[in-house]
C-alpha cells in the first residue's frame, strides 16, 4: 500500500468517525471535540511526513489506521503531536507485523 491509498483510507475513516459523531447528542459532540480536532491534526501532519510503503501497508491493514496514530499519540506522555506520529512510523508500526505473525 502506498502513502496515498493510506491516506485516502484515513480520510474515509474521518468521514466515518465524523458521521457517526453527527448522530450523538450535543453534549456528546462537545466531549468528543478534543479528538476530532486532534484527529484532524494528524491527518493533516500525515499529508506532509514520508511514510515507506511497508509502514504504509502494515498501517493500512488496520481495521482503523486512523485510530492507529490517535491512541500511538495518547500513550506517548507529553510527545507532541507531530513526535508521536514520527514514533508510529518508526517504531510502533513494527507491532503490528507481530501480531500479524501470531
């Protein structure tokens, strides 16, 4: 998988993340906007980071790649969000090629 049919993956992701939240009541929205403004923050980082093909297609096997980089980013105390992200693409991603190999 290449670093665009993964982003074209992420964007419907959003979509879907986005049209979910649309169906949940306002209190929901508001407790919710804290990730899906981060959310949107990292796909707009993903846009502009080199990612291998091989990071590429073991992130893109995931049934949320978009989640992958939210939760990589929520475990890394402190980390910004652009340091997490450079994290998951380096040495998070490895993970997943393991637990694919079980």
């Amino acid at each position: 998988m290449s670093k665009e049919k993964l982003l074209k993956k992420i964007h419907a992701e959003e979509k879907e993340f986005i049209d979910a939240m649309m169906l949940r009541s306002p209190a929901e929205i508001i407790e919710a906007a804290y990730e899906i403004a981060h959310k949107r923050d990292i796909i707009c980082i993903l846009e502009t980071t080199s990612i291998p093909d091989e990071q590429a297609k073991a992130i893109g096997c995931l049934a949320n790649s978009l989640d992958f980089f939210y939760w990589v980013w929520m475990d890394c105390d402190g980390d910004s969000l652009k340091d997490a992200i450079d994290y998951a693409l380096t040495e998070e991603w490895k993970h997943i090629l393991v637990t694919e190999a079980e």
